[in-house]
C-alpha cells in the first residue's frame, strides 16, 4: 500500500481527505498524488416558468477550480514537509496529475493504478462530498477506499477493528488493510450478533491474523436493540478505534437506499476513518 490517490475538489471538505492521505502516507512511506475533481453532471433546475439560466461550470470555472485544488493539493503537502517527486518516487512524496478538471468516473477509471483511493465521507451539503464518488471509487477501481471523516483525525491505525460479518466484501476489506495491520498496535475483529451472512466466525479470522503476525483478538457483541451499523459505531468508540475496516455493500445499494443498511449508517454517521472494499 505505497500509492495513494486523493481526489480534490478545493474545498473545505478537501482537508479532512488530505489530513487522513498523509496519515497513511507516513505510515507506509509512501506516494499520495492528487487530482483536481468536479462534478461531471451540471445541475437541473425545475421551474414551471422559462427562465434563461447561466451556464454551470463552464470552461473558465472549470479551469479555476482545477488550479485551486493543484494550489490546496501542494501548499497542504509543502506546509508538512512532503517533498515532491517525479517519474517513480521512492519514500514519503507527492505529485499532481496534471490536466483538465475531472469528473467521478476518473476516480474509478484512473484509481486502477493505484493502492488505496482517499475520498471524503459523502455529505448532503452542496459542496461537500459526494456519494458518487465514493461508489465510483469503490465499484469501478478494484481498489480499497480509505473514507475520510468530516473532522480530520490526528492520527490512524494504531487501535483497528473490523467490522466482520462473514462477508465476501468484509474479507476482501481486511486483505487490503493488511500493510496497516500488520503495523498496528491493536487489531478487534467485532461481530455483531444477528448481523452477518453465512461466513466464517470472527474468531476465525482473527486467528489467521495472529499467524500472519497481526496482534488480532475477536470479540462478539449484542446489538442491544440498535441498528448493526449504530452497534458497530458504538463499540469501535468504547474500544478507541481510530480506523474502521468494513466490506461496503454487502446488501445492495438498491436494498440498502430503500431499507437501510450498516453500510449506509456508517457513511452518515462515521467519524472514524473507514477503509472499505466491495
């Protein structure tokens, strides 16, 4: 896990997504490159009256808010000392990926060549994440997405737990996380009582973690009449997670946007960092 990919879109949200990029950068001495992103789909209005309407993100906004992502992107890295490189870099650096600004297929498309995908929690604020790109990111790359809170974290994988439910996603999630695991000081494989499909018990998993030299120790939990996802939130805090690895989308995103889901519970109410996988 030594390339790192972090969409920007020069906003504010853009922070917490580069705070959370660098955390893991320095962990694994690795190589974070930024983009600019924007939304690819101008907005519709809905009006019962013709109006003339200006045009949305045309050509100049485009190119300014290209240039302001590049200028957050660097002076973030250049203010904590990460120096940048060019060609194959080797050890804690950055770079930007030059051109026009880009819309949420890219993450997808061009995350392939990279190791891990840092994007922002999705918001419903105008300007703030979006759940597209996330879901560009997680269905299209093939890659882990490591999800960045609203507040930034100060620091990331040092007291890990994985959300296990027997899932094909969750299983994938924790090979990814492994460069993490392997590093961090305390690793809780939680279960949710009620809250799986049919898979191996947590127990389990944590075992072929302590054989590949991850200190791992499994724990059950009821949900106390809590959702899953809200269990899963609860007791990451009462154990002091700072990072959150979970398969996304063991339901479908149809059944989870009708019925709800610990997937779309956490991606609304997580203030953790989340790496997660589909």
């Amino acid at each position: 896990m030594r390339t790192v990919l972090v969409p920007i879109e020069g906003n504010v949200a853009s922070q917490s997504a580069l705070q959370t990029a660098l955390l893991l950068g320095r962990m694994v001495d690795g190589y974070m490159e930024g983009f600019a992103l924007g939304p690819e789909i101008p907005t519709v209005y809905t009006v019962d009256v013709p109006v003339v309407l200006p045009p949305v993100l045309d050509e100049a906004s485009r190119r300014e808010l290209a240039v302001q992502g590049r200028r957050q992107f660097e002076t973030f890295m250049q203010r904590h000392n990460v120096l940048e490189r060019f060609g194959e870099p080797s050890g804690l650096s950055f770079g930007w990926q030059d051109g026009a600004l880009q819309g949420d297929t890219f993450v997808g498309d061009y995350g392939r060549a990279f190791d891990v995908i840092v994007v922002g929690r999705p918001s419903s604020e105008d300007n703030g994440p979006r759940l597209a790109t996330l879901e560009e990111a997680l269905f299209n790359s093939g890659r882990p997405v490591l999800v960045a809170p609203p507040k930034a974290p100060s620091q990331l994988g040092g007291s890990v737990v994985i959300a296990w439910n027997g899932s094909t996603e969750t299983a994938r999630a924790v090979s990814f996380a492994m460069p993490i695991l392997i590093k961090a000081q305390k690793v809780t494989v939680l279960t949710v009582e009620g809250g799986t499909v049919p898979g191996p018990a947590g127990e389990h998993i944590a075992r072929t973690l302590r054989i590949n030299g991850v200190p791992a120790q499994a724990l059950d939990v009821e949900d106390e009449g809590r959702s899953v996802g809200e269990a899963i939130l609860v007791n990451a805090r009462e154990i002091g997670a700072d990072l959150l690895v979970k398969g996304a989308y063991t339901q479908s995103r149809l059944r989870q946007l009708i019925f709800g889901g610990p997937t779309r519970r956490l991606l609304e109410h997580s203030t953790l960092p989340m790496l997660m996988a589909h």
